[in-house]
C-alpha cells in the first residue's frame, strides 16, 4: 500500500494519532465529500429533490455492498447503525418457552441485553457457550449444546473488548448442520477481514459504517439471506417495508429492504457508499494484511513495557489491542493521551460482562489500528503512554 497517499487522503492524519478505529475511524476526503456534496444539495434543492437527482448513485450502495461481503444486492439493507440492524434481525424471530439462544462468553453487552429482554418475556433460554483454550468460543462444545431446543446461535464475530477473532466459518458449519439460524455481529469485523458471508454461513450479519469501513457515523447495513430469512417479517413496518393493498391488508416487501425505514439518511448512504467502494479497491486481504501487522508491532511494543499486561484473547488476533496497567488508572491515562493528540478508548466491563467478569477485569485500554496507522506513530503512542503514567505517578 502507498501509505502515503492513504494518509494524505485522510485529513484526521494531519490533525490525530488516531488509535481508535474500533471506535469510528477517520473517513478519508472521497468519504467526507460524497456526504458533505449531497448535504449541500439537499439546503439548495431540497430533500426530496436532491434524493431524486443521486437516485442512481443511492441505489449504487446495493451492489457495491453485496459485493464487499460476497451477498446479492436484494439481501442488503440499509440501517442506521449496526446495533439496530442487529436489533431488526433478531426481533423478527419468534422465541417460546424453553426455546435456546447459544452465544458466546465474550458478547457484546447490546445483543445480550436483547437476549435478557427476550428471555424474560418469552421463557427462552440464554446458553453461553464456553472458550476454549485459546479464549475464543468452542466450537466442539457449541455443537454439542444443539438440540431440538436451540433456535438461534448469536455471536459477535469480533468483540468490542480485545483482538479476538471468533471462528464464524467453523461456528457456521454447526449451524448449518443443525438448521439453526446464524446471526453475526460483524460490527468490528467488516473493513478490518475478508468477510465472506456465503464461507460463514450466516444468515444474518449486522455491520456499521464509522468503524473499519471509515464511513459516516449514523450509517450500516444488515445481510439478510434469501433463502432463509425471506420468510420472516420485521418488528417494525412503515410505508417501505411494507405496502397498505387494502383497508385491513398488507404486502411486506421481498427483499432485505424490508428492515429499512422510509426515512433514511441519504448523505450517509453516500458515503457509506464511497466508504465501501475503497474499501473494495483496496482488497480485503492487504488491508487485513497491514492491520495484522500493525496490531502485532503494537503488542510487542507493549509487552516490552513494565507494568503492562496485554489482555487479548483467540488463536487469531486483529488490529484491536488492549491491555491492562498494574497502577489502573486508565480514565486518567485515556484524558492524558487525549491532551496530546492520542486517541485511544476505554472497554469496561459493563461491555461483556461475561468475559470480562470471567478474567476479573474493571476496564481495559484500547488501541486499535488502521491501515493509516505508522509505526512512528505506535512508537509515539508507546512513549506517550509513559510519559502519562510517569506525570499521573
């Protein structure tokens, strides 16, 4: 990759050491002016107008998202974020008494709150999964949690929480053997890896835009298959979704369109657009190649200091790394960073309870790398990080 025409395409560079990318990245220019241009239509135009003038640029989202993640256009939706796309797909299911949810320990704590929500009005039962060694879920004990019971398995393909990658292929197969419906978080996942829906088996994936895809924030999608979610009819319905045929009659749309609102933002959809596009142009694989990379260079630097404990779990790690300070401190240490153009995040436990109770861990630090990260810039962050530590002692 020519990194610097990738950083000169990024305005942020210029401004930020911007290590929190599984936060919201920063958009490059091509992004920020596909989303700016409509807005700037819509105050001279009109709305509805301007939506009309880039209807063919709109529809363009469709294919060009389809092919990121290897779907057909009619199985995509657009979605204000990944959590209510995530939201629309698993309230569309029915759950009965005694009916099983199977997750992993590591969820993200949104979907497991829906999870409770639904166990408690329904009956339905939670069924965390257990890791196994390498920390990310065990395949070999989910499938042996399949039953007659099971109605859904739900994981998030990588947690908010660490560099865990979960094996969404191998927990693909047991779903797909069982006949059970597959719901994928792919929110920290899409733009990072190749995301390949038919090797994943999924039949739903919920994405978001601000994150490795580099869009606009208020802007995601939803992958619906098909074949095997076309039946399903979305909890809520509007004048898109759906269509009034007669005074107590209505026709819900075919398409994964149906999980969308008649009120979309448009400017976000183009740049969400814009987004993908690069992303695509870019290839999958070298962008996975650079944030791998870069995420290992970080966590050497960081074992390298005293008093750091790195956190991350899985057999295969990604660009987001956390660690753990034997002081604490790290709200200190996030505003201290932040003074000097760093940013990075806080995971706490009420993130993932179950994984983070589990490890006897409050909070962790977060730093997440893109492909515009340097390694002059993680050098920075490194020094930076003891400075801070050094000026809070």
């Amino acid at each position: 990759m020519d990194i610097t025409r990738l950083r000169d395409e990024t305005p942020g560079c210029a401004v930020v050491n911007h290590l929190n990318n599984a936060g919201s990245s920063l958009p490059t220019r091509r992004t920020l002016d596909a989303t700016l241009d409509h807005l700037r239509l819509e105050a001279e135009i009109g709305g509805y107008e301007a939506a009309d003038q880039a209807h063919e640029r709109i529809e363009a989202f469709y294919p060009s998202t389809a092919r990121l993640i290897g779907a057909r256009p009619d199985e995509i939706a657009f979605i204000e974020n990944a959590t209510r796309a995530w939201g629309m797909a698993f309230y569309s299911l029915d759950f009965a008494p005694g009916d099983r949810i199977l997750t992993c320990r590591s969820e993200y704590s949104s979907n497991y709150i829906s999870y409770l929500q639904v166990a408690r009005r329904t009956g339905a039962e939670i069924v965390p999964v257990p890791d196994d060694a390498q920390g990310q879920i065990d395949v070999q004990a989910l499938a042996d949690r399949i039953d007659k019971r099971a109605k859904l398995i739900s994981i998030s393909h990588v947690p908010t929480q660490g560099g865990l990658v979960n094996p969404a292929a191998e927990v693909g197969k047991v779903a797909r053997a069982a006949g059970v419906p597959y719901l994928l978080d792919a929110c920290q996942s899409v733009g990072q890896m190749p995301v390949d829906v038919d090797a994943i088996g999924c039949d739903f994936l919920s994405a978001t835009g601000r994150k490795y895809l580099r869009g606009p924030r208020g802007t995601g999608f939803l992958y619906a298959r098909r074949e095997t979610t076309a039946h399903l009819e979305p909890v809520f319905l509007d004048n898109h979704a759906a269509r009034w045929t007669g005074a107590t009659v209505y026709e819900v749309r075919a398409d994964a369109r149906r999980f969308e609102n008649w009120e979309r933002y448009y400017g976000g959809i183009l740049g969400l657009a814009a987004a993908v596009d690069q992303a695509t142009a870019l290839g999958l694989d070298a962008i996975w190649g650079r944030v791998q990379a870069l995420g290992g260079a970080l966590r050497e630097r960081l074992a390298r200091v005293p008093g750091v404990v790195l956190t991350d779990l899985g057999a295969v790690k990604c660009g987001i790394v956390t660690f753990a300070l034997k002081e604490g401190r790290h709200e200190a240490i996030r505003a201290a960073l932040r003074e000097r153009s760093i940013n990075v995040s806080i995971s706490t436990k009420f993130s993932s309870r179950l994984d983070m109770d589990g490890r006897g861990l409050e909070d962790v630090i977060r730093a997440s790398v893109h492909i515009y990260n340097t390694e002059d810039e993680l050098d920075r962050f490194v020094d930076a990080l003891q400075a801070a530590r050094r000026a809070l002692a």
